[in-house]
C-alpha cells in the first residue's frame, strides 16, 4: 500500500486503541511514513513514542529504535508487545541478550515479524550488528531523547555522536531525532549532527498552564517550611528532589518523623529497594518521595500534585523535565524551588574538576538557572523563552500562575540574604 493510501485513524484504533491524534502527532507520523528526515519536539508526556511507533507498524521493514537506557527500552518493548498479540512486534538488541536470544531476534527480523527494534546507541557500534542490520530492510531510525548528541543536552552521551557515521553505512534511511529539550541551542546540534537541517520540524508548545512555578529563599528553616507545605497539601502526592543522596536520606527522615508518609529513592539504594519504593509511590502506600534525579525518568503517575526542589537544579532543562512530573493530568501542579547563591556556588565546585569546555557550558547553564531564581517578571515567560517560545504573559494560558505574577513586589535575592 502506498503511504497516502494508508488510513492513519484505523491504524491508530487498531494498535493503540486511541480515537485521536494527540497535538501534533498526526503531521509527524504523515512527515515519517512519506520518507522523510523528521525532528519532534515534544514535551515529556506529549506522546513522542507513538510519532515513530506507528509509522514502524504500518511500514514494510524493520524500523530501528536508538534508546539511551535500556530500562525505558524494556518498558516500551512490553508496552508494544501488549498492544497486540502478534509475536515479536517489537525487540531489544542489546548486551545482556545471550547468543540464542540474538539469534532469534535476527531471525524474527529477517522474517519481517519485527516491526520495532531498540537499540542501545553502544551497541550499534558493533561490527556484527551493523553488517546484519545492513542486510535486511530498515523503514526508519528513530532516535528518542536525542538531546543527549548535544553537549548543550541535559543529558550528554558521546555514544550518540557515533550514530550518524553509523547510520550512514545502513544506506539511505530516513532519520526521526525526537526530544523534550527545547532550547533552541540543542535543536541546532541536534540537526547538525545528525546531518539533517532539511528535516520536517514539528515543535509543540512546552507551556504547562496547570502548573504553578514559585522560588522561596533557602534559609536554615528550609525544612520546617517543607513540612508545613506537605502538611497543607494532606493527603496529596508529591516528590522532592534534592541534589545528593545523603540530603535524599536526611529530608526522608526528618519527613517520617514528622509524620509524613515519605520514602527515600536514590542510586545507592539497591535496585530492590528502589523499585519497592517506586511502587509504593504509584500505589499510593505513601505520598511523597524524596529523590535524586534517578528518580522520574519514565514515571508516569498521573497525580503527583506538587514537585519541590530542595536544592536547585543545575540547569532550567532539568527544572523544566523535574517539575513537569507535576500535575500530568491536567490538575493542580505546585512547583516549588529553595534557591539560595550559596547552592549555585556548591554546584560550581563540583564543575570544577571537569574539563574546560565542559566546566563553560556548565556555568552558562547555570547562569540561566540563577536568573530564572533572581528574576522578578513572570516565570512562565522566562522559562518558555528560554526555550525558543514566545509567550504573552498576560493573556497566555497559565499567565497568572506564578509568584511573581501574583505578588509583584516580593524578589528573592539570594546574594542579599543573611542566611542565619
Ligand atoms: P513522551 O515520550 O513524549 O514523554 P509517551 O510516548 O511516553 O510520551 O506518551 C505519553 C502518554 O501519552 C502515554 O501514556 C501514551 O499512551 C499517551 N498517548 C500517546 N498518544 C496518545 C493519543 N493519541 N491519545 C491518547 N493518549 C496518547
Ligand atoms: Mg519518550
């Protein structure tokens, strides 16, 4: 069948069970199953895997999936697998697969059952891999969280630099990069390394009007002002992430003595106790969770009512993707962040045993962070701005929901504060 002739919505219903498009999906997945170089931005929860999960289902071969963590890749692959009861429509192909298991997966592909192969970037540099991959049809190579090609990136991994060489020698194939990191500095590398300015570009809008953004000082009664938050927020679900694990553990207790319901979640812990609290999390067996950032990537609970931010993050993509946990159902979403210099300084020190180039982008980023913390006009504006988007701050949805807007008068300025 041609691409034109295929009815999207009936395929949409079929594999998904969805009724609709959600944003722009539909233009993306028209954009990829035409052929062409095609980059999304989304934000997290936008619906991203489905732009390149449902071109894979209804185009003839194998579509690759380059996926930065092969957890995410599992979850997906399950996710898929239970869509339909077609054997095999998705795989990974990564290390911790035996030999018979990649020799099946070879197979399935080979026999055109699988439709979505995912592919950690370490691995495609295999010569095995890349002379078989070169042997059977390839749709399309999709490359989620493509952000971490970019230095500018969160999240950077000098693995994705390999990806385009590497997909240059399957022979023409068109490439999807996918992303929520928006600023417009990303974007840019993105296409460049990738080799694919030419590519269709469809952004949406990162605004989360449901979601309040508020900066406190940080003062020495950090702590008790948290718990009186909680305690206002009864009942609710909530995460506060602080930047190390022996905060993550103090905070946790201080909370539990307190009486809050409060687990802690960090990469020390072992990985059973991690995912026990995870659960109960999304079970509702307790209302908050203090964390480090390994806590968030691919949790979807739908409830979380508030995301309060202990230390500052290093970087406004980080606050942007950590309070974006908030409030995904469309409901109240608080956004709370302790903003004190003397944190800036902390995180600047542990910059400085990197190298140089690594160390200026980290500061640049930095910069933003504080100027975010200092700024007395509206919050939403300078975070969608810094994200390439335009917003008009006093018709725009969501305008009236930040401190600054709701009491002009008040500026937090760390610098000035006598922390007692
Ligand atoms: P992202 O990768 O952009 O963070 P996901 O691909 O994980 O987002 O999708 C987020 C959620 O949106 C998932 O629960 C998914 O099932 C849902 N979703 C995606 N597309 C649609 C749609 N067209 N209609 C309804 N729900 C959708
Ligand atoms: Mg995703």
């Amino acid at each position: 069948m041609k691409p034109s002739e295929i009815d999207l919505h009936k395929e949409l219903k079929k594999y998904f069970g969805f009724n609709q498009f959600k944003g722009l999906q539909e233009g993306v997945v028209k954009s990829i199953i035409t052929g062409n170089n095609t980059f999304v931005i989304m934000p997290t929860g936008g619906g991203k895997s489905l732009c390149y999960q449902l071109p894979a289902l209804v185009l003839d071969g194998t579509a690759i999936v380059v996926s930065p963590l092969i957890a995410l890749m599992k979850n997906q692959v399950d996710a898929i697998r239970s869509l339909s009861s077609e054997y095999g429509i998705a795989h990974v192909l990564n290390s911790s697969l035996t030999k018979t298991e990649v020799n099946q997966v070879k197979k399935d592909i080979t026999s055109g059952v699988t439709k979505l192969l995912y592919v950690a970037p370490e691995s495609l540099t295999k010569e095995e891999y890349i002379d078989f991959l070169r042997s059977v049809p390839i749709s399309f190579v999709a490359i989620d969280e493509a952000h971490c090609i970019s230095e500018w990136g969160h999240d950077f991994r000098p693995e994705y630099r390999n990806l385009r060489a590497i997909i240059k020698q399957l022979g023409d194939v068109p490439i999807i990069g996918l992303t929520a990191t928006a600023t417009p500095k990303v974007q840019e590398d993105i296409l460049k390394n990738l080799d694919m300015t030419d590519a269709n570009t469809f952004k949406a809008s990162f605004n989360r009007p449901n979601l309040y953004y508020e900066v406190r000082p940080k003062t020495k009664n950090v702590e008790a002002d948290i718990i009186r938050f909680i305690k206002q927020h009864k009942g609710k679900s909530g995460v506060i992430y602080c930047l190390s694990r022996k905060k993550v553990e103090e905070i946790a207790q201080v909370l539990q003595v307190n009486g809050i319901s409060a687990v802690p979640y960090h990469a020390g812990l072992d990985a059973k106790t991690r995912a026990k609290h995870q659960d109960m999390f999304l079970m509702e067996d307790v209302d908050v969770v203090v964390a480090t950032i390994a806590f968030g990537m691919g949790i979807d609970k739908p409830d979380v009512r508030f995301v309060i931010h202990h230390d500052i993050p290093k970087s406004l993509e980080s606050y942007y993707q950590e309070t974006g946990r908030a409030g995904r159902d469309g409901g109240e979403g608080h956004c709370v962040a302790y903003y004190s210099y003397k944190d800036i300084e902390k995180l600047e020190k542990f910059m400085a045993g990197k190298p140089v180039a690594e160390q200026e982008i980290g500061f640049a980023l930095l910069q933003e962070v504080v100027s975010y913390a200092e700024t007395s006009m509206s919050r939403r504006k300078f975070l969608l701005h810094y994200f390439g988007e335009e917003f008009d701050e006093v018709n725009g949805e969501g305008a009236d929901m930040d401190d600054n807007v709701r009491n002009p008068k008040k500026k937090v300025e760390a610098k000035d504060q006598v922390v007692l």
